[in-house]
C-alpha cells in the first residue's frame, strides 16, 4: 500500500472541493423550466436540480476545500519544522 505525501492529498482535495462547487453552483444557476403543462413529479425531479442539494453541496464542498488548504499549511509547517531541525 503506498501512502501519499501530505501534499498531494492536499492538492487532490482542493481540485475535487473546486470541481464540486464549479457543479454545484451550476446547478443552482440552472433556471427552473417553464411550467407550460404542469408537470409530473417523476418529470421535475429528472429535468430540474433540487436547488436545495445544490446549495448543501456547495457549502460541503466549501469546507472540504478549507479542509485541504489545512492539510497543506500543516505539511508546509511539518516539512519547515524538520528543514530546520537537520539543519
């Protein structure tokens, strides 16, 4: 099993926080569809997002990224600390 260096998981977090937020705010800018001939329930829930989701989707990709930008300060700081100690 190989395991990651700090700063690649890092990195890895914060392109998939900005690949999340980048669909989720899509979906929230989606305008909803005309209502020509009410739609069934089956019908909406296939052709519009739910702008809820969307939006909880945001903010969780929002944390992750927060999250990923902690992981890398701490392997910055880890990596200056050691840097320091051998020198």
């Amino acid at each position: 099993m190989q395991i990651q260096s700090a700063y690649t998981s890092g990195l890895q977090g914060l392109q998939s926080a900005q690949s999340g937020l980048t669909q989720a705010t899509i979906d929230v800018a989606k305008p909803s569809p005309a209502q020509s001939a009410a739609p069934t329930e089956t019908a909406r829930a296939v052709d519009e997002p739910d702008k809820t989701s969307a939006l909880v989707a945001a903010n969780a990709s929002l944390r992750q990224g927060e999250a990923s930008t902690e992981v890398l300060e701490r392997e910055s700081e880890t990596i200056g600390s050691i840097i320091n100690i051998k020198v």
